[in-house]
C-alpha cells in the first residue's frame, strides 16, 4: 500500500456528497468543495489512485482549505451522538481509588486522609500492626502505576495543606545567607495550584515551575517533575528538607550533609511529635526522588523566592531551521546561546514532515525582579487555540474528528502553532511576547483541564537534535505504516542535572521530550510504547522516562542501565522499607519489592 492508502484505510463508510455549483463560488470555495468529494470517494475506495494524487496536491497546494473542511466535521461531530471517549468505569464502590483519567484503578482496605503528623504516625502504627500495606496517593495525576496498591491502606495527604515560616533558630548561620531567599515548610498535600497564591499573596513565588499546577507538591517533588531552564533542576531541587514517617512510625527530618539545620538546634519535636534529625547525602538523594516508596511524607522545608515577572517571546520558525543551534557540536564548551541566553527556554515542535516542514515554535522567558510590572499580552496554549479556531468547544468533539481523519492531526497541529506564535496576526514577523506574574506565565492555563496523558522522553542534552531526529523519522514511519498520528505538538525542555539518585535528570544537563496524548484517541498508548521502545536503550546514554509519565513502559532492567546510582537508592530504600509496608505494584514492576 502507498502512504495515502494506509493512510485513508482509517476511514469510516460515509455516503457520497452530493455535487453542486455556484457561479459565485471563489477558488476557496471550489478547493473546498473539491475536498469534500476527494474524502468521500477515498471513504468507500481508498485505493482510488487518481484520488488520492487529487487529494495530496490539494494538502500541499491549499492547506487551509482543508483546514476550512476540517472545521466544519468538528462541529458537525458536536450534534452527532458518539460513544465515550473511554470505556465506563468497572462496577465499583466507593472505596476504590482511580487516577484523573480513569486508566489507573485500585482496591484498597480503606482510604484515609490524615489531618496532622500525628494522624500518619497513627496511621503507620496501626498498620504495622496489622501488617498491612500502606501508600500516599495524591491528585492522581501520574500516569503510571506508581501509586496503584490493591489491597492497602491508602493515604491522602489533601487534609496536610499548612505553609508557614521555618524556625530561624534552627538554622546554621549561612544555610540561606547567599541565597537570599526564603525557606516555608509546605505540608505534603497542598496542591502548586494553590501554593502558588499562596506565596503570591505573601510576595513569594516558586523558583521555578513545571506547565501543570494539579498535582500535590508531595506527588511533584517526589516523580521528578520539573520546569524548563538549564540553571533550574527539577522541583526537588528547592527541597532542603524532606520530612517522613518511616515504617516504624519514626519521623525523620532527612537532609543532605551540610543541610540548612543546626545539630546543636535541631528541635525534638514538631507538632508535637518526635523528629529526628538525619543529614545524609545518601538518604537525601534517595529521598529527592522517591516515588512514595520510603514512607509517608508528611511536609518539606522549601526554599522559594521573591515574586517575580516574566517576560516570554514567542517566534515561528522551523525544527530544519533551529537545529544548528542544538547540534551536538554546540555543546562541546557550554551549552548553546539558544538555551543559555534567556532564563527558560523550549520549543514546541511539530512532529510531522509531511506538507509543514515540522513548524516549531520557540519560547524564550526571561525573568523580571518583582511582580508589579503590568500584563502585556496574554497566554496562548495550542490546544485552546485550536478548539477556537475550529469553534469547538469541547475537547471529545476534537478527538471525535481525529479518530475519523487521523491524517490531520498534522494539519491540526500546524494550525495550533500558528496561533500560538502570531496570534494578533499583524503579520509584522516580531515574536509574539506576553508579560505576567511567573506562575501564570509557567502553567499551562485552560490546557491543564483536559483528559489528556503523555509519555516524555528525558535525554542527554547534548544528544536532543539527534535524539529528536530519531523521534520525527518513527513518528512518519507510524503514520505511513499503521496510520497512527499524535493529536498534539511536542513539548521541549531543558533542564539543570539533577542530584537526585533516580531523578530522569540525574547526573547529567537534560532535554525533555512531552509527547501529549488527547485520551479517546486509542492509538495513542500503542504510539507511546513503540516511542519507549525505539528511543531508550540500556545503556546510561539513554533516553529516560519520566517516572509519573510512563504509562508502565520502565521495567527494572530499564533502571538498573540508566541510572548509575541505583544501588545506592535501593539501598536506602531497602532501609527504610524493611517489611514491605511500602510494596505496591510499581516496586514489582522495577523487581523491588521486599
């Protein structure tokens, strides 16, 4: 089969249009009209050669004409009745726990949600007494099964929200004399969505920030989550302390060596109950990035910042045209300009060759003392910026069209991004620039409310132009040969290497790789697998895999390759999870489990 069979095989029978005419009709007009009556043809014969050379001088000729087409089956789609996006959850009852997306389910002993550091304490005790299993969960916004226990105690810290000021006593005298900046302890279960006012209303702010605000600050520091920026490691970085409840229901105060407490000062109890004090390189490096499998943790001591602005310019180009830049050569001496000039940068990139010469966007922040400095612009995420395009509303009116017409999701994206760069269309060729607060500028805005997944890749910066290369020629090989399509743009990031033993970015400067998946769209997690497969090797050169994003793809011989430290953190882990309490079926996915 040629590319635009497989390609048209997709589709469903539809009855033929009917032909008309207009004198009045204008070249648009007739493109369009012309691309109505190749689809239909191609639906009940889509090995019509002569329609199909119809149909590709039409993509390559008249895109928006295409696009115009493309609009109206979206809405047409809003009126039709069509089947859920998901299968209907399992008969269950209350007591069972699911992830945001439905895709995750457990059955647990029972749920609870702990009011104070006594509570986890309790909690704890109770459960090794029963020899029961525990686990945190959070807002259930991994997509893996990192938190997925059958059988246990699950523990929801959302009722654990407090954020106050650190004890200046405590501290040794230079543990943020350099610094400058501020140190709160921030209880586990408060989201960043709401941390984030909250520091915005004393006039502090995160120091930096990933695109989504809904998790809980314990499932985001602890899964390696991260922003963009080569001088910013991921969140777990501005952790200075991580306070747990260990399976014999002893509180420890973990911290690196040369942490930011006094020994001498270190206080006995907090809340009322015994901490311990343990400043180890080896147990906080553990801890950084942890995955819920030391304990239950109940607060951090965060380091955060003054507010500030930022200042985000947005320029359309192409991946042909930026790769130069991020050439493994490039590298050699210090990063590239292209990344190390503003404070944060990315690139949202069309995966697709085929009629947009993979059309990018790139993003380039730049900080701004101070968050009194006025809006300029506004935020542009693709995927609002398509459904307004299309005048769609709702999110499964889009997947409805792109399970129809996979082949084009291209064209869809190619869109999107021309609305993301370029939105006041004056056509002027100056990047599009929007000035705000840092944490709306940061998250993804209206984007964070859709059912979506997402598999990201996290690679040797050095080795991003090959390893995204290598991404682009899979990505066209699946759409020729099994008609598989992303419904979205990549997202790439570069991120300071991290200290953490299982952190994706640790030990060496990162590029991120978010290939977000629209969920209704059934090829997706297929798409994703052959991704994994394709681009991590064992070898600690590899391409790593976010440990929140992905969709149970890692096994254990994954991690012992990539992560040269890896025996040192089951060695800790092994310490702290002597029983087993800790077991879930994440730590028998990776071989771990005690």
């Amino acid at each position: 089969m040629s590319a635009f069979q497989t390609l048209f095989c997709c589709f469903k029978k539809t009855k033929p249009a009917q032909k008309t005419t207009n004198s009045e009709d204008t070249p648009s007009d007739h493109v369009e009209r012309v691309v109505q009556e190749v689809l239909r043809c191609l639906e009940s014969n889509p090995d019509d050669e002569q329609q199909q050379k119809k149909i590709q001088q039409s993509l390559e000729a008249e895109p928006n004409a295409i696009f115009s087409v493309f609009k109206e089956e979206a809405n047409r789609q809003h009126n039709i009745p069509s089947k859920p996006v998901l299968p209907g959850p399992k008969p269950s009852v209350d007591e069972d726990w699911v992830n945001c997306i439905g895709e995750q389910r457990c059955t647990p002993l029972k749920k609870v949600k702990p009011q104070s550091l006594q509570d986890m304490v309790d909690i704890i005790n109770e459960a090794r007494r029963l020899k029961q299993r525990v686990r945190a969960v959070g807002s259930g916004h991994a997509f893996s099964d990192v938190a997925r226990t059958d059988g246990a105690v699950l523990v929801n810290p959302i009722l654990l929200n407090d954020v106050r000021p650190v004890d200046a006593k405590v501290l040794r005298d230079d543990a943020i004399q350099e610094r400058g900046n501020t140190l709160l302890h921030v209880q586990a279960g408060i989201t960043v969505r709401n941390l984030k006012v909250e520091l915005d209303n004393r006039g502090l702010a995160l120091i930096n920030m990933g695109g989504y605000d809904g998790q809980t600050i314990s499932g985001t520091l602890s899964t390696g989550t991260h922003g963009s920026g080569i001088t910013f490691g991921p969140l777990a970085s501005f952790a200075r302390a991580i306070i747990l409840v260990s399976e014999s229901g002893t509180v420890y105060q973990i911290e690196p060596s040369q942490g930011i407490t006094d020994p001498s000062k270190s206080p006995a109890l907090l809340d009322g109950v015994p901490i311990t004090l343990v400043q180890s390189d080896a147990w906080y490096r553990t801890a950084h990035t942890s995955m819920g499998c030391l304990g239950l943790i109940h607060s951090y001591v965060l380091e955060v910042t003054p507010a500030y602005s930022i200042r985000e310019q947005r320029s359309s180009t192409t991946w042909a045209a930026v790769k130069p830049a991020l050439s493994p050569a490039q590298w050699s001496a210090r990063p590239p300009p292209i990344v190390s000039d503003p404070d944060h940068f990315e690139l949202i990139l069309n995966p697709y060759t085929r009629w947009f010469r993979n059309a990018c966007v790139t993003v380039s922040r730049t900080r701004l003392p101070g968050a009194h400095h006025p809006q300029v612009g506004q935020r542009q995420d693709w995927l609002s910026n398509l459904l307004q395009q299309i005048a769609v509303e709702r999110t499964p009116d889009l997947v409805a069209v792109l399970r129809k017409f996979p082949f084009l999701s291209p064209l869809a994206i190619d869109q999107a991004l021309t609305t993301v760069a370029g939105h006041d269309g004056d056509g002027d060729g100056q990047p599009d620039v929007y000035v705000d607060k840092s944490f709306n500028v940061f998250t993804l805005g209206t984007a964070n409310d859709i059912s979506a997944f997402a598999l990201e890749l996290h690679c040797p910066a050095e080795r991003c132009v090959p390893t995204i290369d290598a991404l682009l020629e899979l990505f066209d090989q699946l759409a020729d040969r099994e008609c598989w399509y992303m419904a979205g743009p990549l997202g790439v990031r570069f991120v300071k290497a991290s200290e953490g033993y299982l952190a994706p970015q640790a030990g060496r400067l990162t590029c991120t790789i978010e290939l977000g998946m629209l969920v209704g769209l059934e090829t997706g997690r297929e798409l994703a697998r052959r991704v994994k497969e394709r681009l991590c090797t064992r070898d600690e050169e590899s391409a790593r895999v976010h440990w929140g994003l992905d969709l149970d793809f890692v096994s254990g011989e994954d991690v012992r390759a990539w992560y040269p430290d890896f025996e040192r953190w089951v060695e800790v882990y092994k310490e702290l999870n002597t029983t087993g309490m800790f077991n879930n079926r994440f730590t028998d996915r990776l071989g771990i489990s005690v």
